[in-house]
C-alpha cells in the first residue's frame, strides 16, 4: 500500500530534497493503523458470514437451500395481459342488403360530430334498381287508376239496370198488357153486334166469324204480353243483375290486386330509395372512430376495414365509443379461471399509468383457438375501469392484476419446497443433519409462495429444492409406500389379485397392466418433474434453468408467455402431452406420468 506525503509549497519548490524524518514516522503509523483496521473488518466478517446465512437460506457444498418458515401478507392475484375498449359502444353497421363496397371511409381515431359524413358504400347497382322500380311502380299505378274506373262503371251498370232499364221494360210490358186488354174488350163488343146483326139479316155469316176471328186474337195477343211481363219480372232481371253484380265485382277484385300490387312496386321504391340513403352514413353522435376490425381465427385473415373492402349486410364497419366508460378485455389460463368472480378489485397499468378497477363479466366458454394456440383455452374477462379514462384510447394495451384474496399474517414456503405424491403434498424439514418429511394441508397460492395450514410451523427451516438434493423427493411412490396405495386403490385385502401364470381375475383388463421394459420398475415409479430444476426456488421455472431438452418445447409450457413456467402451467402442459399421446393410440402413460416431449 504505497502512502502519499502532502508537501507544503516551500518544500515542493526544492526538488529533490529528502523530507524531514518526523513526516516519515508519521507516514507509517497511518499506514500500519488502516492495515490493523482492514484486519479486524475481515475477521468479523470471517466469524459473521455462517450466522447470517444460517438466519435466511443456505447453501452447502451439495447444494441445499433452506427456507424459515415465516409469517407474511399473502396477496393472491392472477396477471393477464389486455386491450382497452369501450364499455359502450355505437356500432355503425352496413344496412344494404347483399353487402356493397367501401367507396371511402375517415381515417381511423378521427373525431367526428353528429351528422358528420363517415362512410360512403358503392351505390351503382342500387341507382340502376331504382330507375327500373320507378317505371314500374308508374305502371302499376296506371292499372290502378284504369281499375277505379271501370269498378266505378261496373257499379253504375248495376244501379242503371235496376233503377232505369229493368223499370222501363216492365213500363212496355205493362202497356202491352193493357193494349191487349182493349183490344180485346172491342173485338167481342164487334162481335156481339155482328151476330145481332145476322140474325136480323144486316150482316153476312162470313163477317160474323170475321169477327170472332178477331176475338181470338185480342186473346192471344194479351196472353204474349202477360207472358212478356213474366219472362222480364221473373228471369231476365235477376240474370241482368248476376250478371251486373258479377262485373262489378270482378271489377272489385282486379282493383284490389292492383292496388295490392301498387303496394309492393311502392314498398320496393321506398326500399330502394332507403337503401341508396344507406349509402351514405354519418355519425349518429359525437365522438372518435374506430375501425371494427376483427382477428382471423386459426391462422386465417381477419376483417380489415378500409376503402375498398367488401363488406357484408349487418357488419359492423367502425365503432362509436364512449371514452368516459371504458374497460379491459383480458384472457384468462383456464386453470385460473375458476377462481375468478365478479367484483373482484383490480389494478391496472396503462403506460406506466396505475387505475383501479373491477371484475365486471367471467366468460363461460372458452375463446377460439388460434393455429398456433393448439390446445390452450383462455377465457374472456372484463374489468371495468374506475375514475378518469378521458385521456385513454380503445386498442391500447392493459396489464390487469385481479386480487383474488388478500390473507394476512399467513404461514407461508416457497412453492418449490412441495412436492406432490397421488394428490398429497409433503415437504422436508431440517432437523440436525437429517432432513424430516412431512405432510402438508395447502391453502392459497401466489405462485411464488404457498400457504400452510398444518405441517409445519414458524421457525422451521424447509428445503427449498427438496427434488434437487434428495432422491426420497423425487420417488412418486414406492412398493412399500402402502399409504398412498390404500388412498388412491382401497385396503390392498379388497382388490383382486392376479392368477399365478394368468390375466388378471375379471377378464382381461380387468388388473393392472403387466410392465415391461420402460414401462415397470424403479424407471417407471419415477415422475419427470420439470421444477425441480428451479434453481433460485423462487417458484418459477426459466428459460436458463430448464435442462436442454425442455428448451425446444418451452413457448408450449408458457401458457400466459411471460418468460417463466408456473406449476400450474406445467401441469396443464403434461396433462395435454397425456391426451395427445392417448388420442394417437399409444394408451395411458406409465406409471409416474410422463415426460415433455
């Protein structure tokens, strides 16, 4: 350690000179104090550095981590990644039957005011119908009116026969009646003269039968006229009137379908005339545009709107939305999505921004998978957003934290110091130089550390990579372990054993399968358990910490795409390499479960 000597002006103004040896003493007793100090600090280090380490965790020359069990506030949420939307939106639809094209449409986020002019859809074709529609509807408005006229005619016809025609002929029947009458009453006044006349000898015979010749006809000449009289009151005026009554209401009838098919060539007019209105649409309220795109499903091209596209009869083009309501959209992994419930608080961060909120709606079905999603389901999930959300625009993404429980002063291991054997969980604790196994009840969970209800208490130092450092920890299950047995199969008295050199009794797949190589045997009682490779225990399993056969297969495993690997997506991924080897026909996996391809 070289110890640098002040030098006052004077003596740096003579180079060369020795200094004076009173400065030299001084030189080396700062030196020897500051070497004595350094010292002392390493050695207490030296002595201190064992009981610090033994207070938290620790580490020996085989890798061991502990843990205290401790006492701390316990904070279970579930984060999602989200886009912001609209709590209400107005939604601007295509209303032309058939669908049409978008001849121009504003910029997507432009602000617009009522009435404003956002959209204009292709015309030509409705244009060209609508001419056609009008020379069909004056058409049928021709037939209309030339149908009025002749009901009204039809309708004269009958009330001029009934009330003029029928009347004057029976006018002419009567007359004729009388005529005969008259003529009668003088041919036989003529004839009683003539035979007074021939018996006194003034008048020939032959006028005399002349005479009652004349007679005769008066009669039959009174006869057609009664005969007339009947023929017109009896049968021709009821046929007249059929026949009348029976044009006009032909007549009737012809105007109703004209006026019914005026009607409809109307109703088509207006139609048209509706749909060319519906070419052109404006804002029905103040506020920004959004394009109602929508995202292709499995691999496939979404909706894309912009000038050009086609769009079809009902689609929403672009969204009116409320900037003073706004809320996040999130999915959610299916396995935690059961613990979600309305109303639940939540925090969300936009751009560095922190709001509140709350869980507003839970889907019940799952959203469509994507090509590259396979198997992984999601749930939709709202959160509404409390306070301000002017200044917030739909499309921007969300982080949402939903605070599922909140439990304080909770007795709490890490995640990693668990392990899991046929649905019962255990852990080691340290005592001397022995590490004790011990059965665990598990509450919440914030996938970093794990409740305890009972098995261990505070104080207890627990490994935090129990699979890592003990071969106990990472057996399933063994022969002798007949605890488990009896919980997951019953009393072993109660199961039926195998006939010697025979299938099992009942038939064949009625036992357990006989192993064979890869399948039986120690291999087989062992369960790949990928977070025994979590070196920094902190619950999680990385990119860097999975071994190089997992690396390949690592996006897969992370469900939610943060970058680590949480039990539960572990599980979740084990489960579905299980299924998609059964559906291949490659049956069940071995015991212990599989291993991630």
């Amino acid at each position: 350690m070289a110890t640098t000597v002040d030098q006052s002006p004077a003596a740096r103004s003579t180079s060369g000179s020795p200094s004076p040896p009173h400065r030299q003493r001084r030189s080396i007793g700062k030196f020897v104090v500051i070497l004595l100090f350094l010292c002392a600090v390493g050695a207490g280090a030296f002595y201190a550095l064992p009981f610090a380490l033994k207070a938290t965790s620790s580490r020996d020359d085989i890798g061991v981590l502990t843990f205290p069990v401790q006492t701390q506030r316990l904070r279970v949420t579930v984060t999602a990644d989200g886009t912001i939307e609209s709590a209400s939106n107005v939604d601007i639809k295509c209303l032309v039957p058939g669908g049409s094209t978008v001849l121009s449409i504003v910029p997507d986020g432009t602000e617009v005011d009522a009435g404003d002019e956002i959209i204009r859809l292709d015309s030509s074709q409705i244009e060209d119908e609508l001419s056609t529609q009008k020379i069909n509807y004056e058409r049928a408005l021709a037939t209309k009116i030339q149908s009025e006229e002749d009901y009204a005619a039809s309708t004269i016809a009958v009330q001029e026969y009934e009330q003029g025609t029928f009347v004057q002929e029976l006018q002419q029947a009567e007359a004729q009646i009388k005529i005969a009458l008259e003529n009668l009453r003088s041919a036989e006044n003529v004839l009683k003269y003539s035979e007074r006349m021939v018996r006194k000898g003034f008048v020939t015979p032959l006028q005399r039968d002349a005479d009652a010749f004349a007679v005769e006809r008066a009669k039959l000449d009174l006869e057609v006229a009664e005969t007339a009289k009947k023929v017109l009151v009896e049968f021709t005026k009821p046929k007249m009137m059929k026949e009348l009554i029976a044009k006009r209401e032909a007549a009737a009838a012809k105007l109703r379908s004209d006026e019914a098919a005026l009607e409809l060539e109307q109703a088509k007019l207006e139609r048209l005339e509706k749909q060319l209105a519906n070419c052109v649409i404006t804002a029905p309220q103040r506020g920004m545009v959004v394009y109602a795109n929508e995202r292709g499903r499995r691999g496939s091209s979404g909706v894309e709107i912009e000038e050009g596209a086609v769009v079809r009869e009902q689609q929403t083009i672009v969204r009116l939305p409320d900037l003073t309501r706004m809320q996040v959209k999130v999915t959610v992994h299916e396995s935690k999505v059961d613990q979600l419930k309305v109303g639940m608080p939540a925090r969300i961060v936009i751009q560095d921004r922190e709001l509140s909120g709350n869980v507003v709606s839970v889907a019940n079905q799952p959203e469509p998978n994507s090509f590259f999603s396979a198997n992984v389901k999601e749930y939709a999930t709202t959160v509404a957003i409390d306070g301000e959300t002017k200044s917030l625009r739909p499309g921007m993404s969300a982080e949402v934290e939903i605070l599922l429980a909140d439990l304080p002063d909770r007795v709490v291991i890490p995640i990693s110091s668990v392990v899991e054997r046929r649905g019962k969980f255990y852990c080691w604790v340290e005592a001397g130089d022995e590490h004790e196994k011990r059965p665990l009840k598990l509450g919440a969970t914030d996938d970093t550390y794990i409740e305890v209800v009972d098995g261990v208490k505070v104080g207890d130092l627990v490994l935090r990579n129990p699979r890592a450092v003990l071969a106990e920890a990472r057996m399933e299950v063994t022969d002798g372990d007949s605890e488990d047995d009896e919980d997951s199969f019953g009393p072993a008295g109660d199961r039926e054993k195998p006939s010697p050199g025979g299938p099992p009794a009942g038939g064949p797949g009625a036992g357990p399968r006989t192993t064979g190589p890869g399948e039986g045997g120690p291999d087989a009682q062992r369960r790949f358990d990928p977070m025994q490779f979590d070196a920094d225990g902190d619950g999680k399993l990385s990119l860097d910490e999975a071994p190089e056969r997992m690396k390949a297969r690592f996006a897969d495993m992370d469900a939610d795409g943060d970058g680590f690997a949480t039990r539960a997506e572990v599980n979740a991924f084990s489960q579905k390499m299980r299924a998609q080897r059964e559906s291949e026909g490659g049956g069940p996996p071995a015991a212990g479960g599989g291993r991630p391809e």
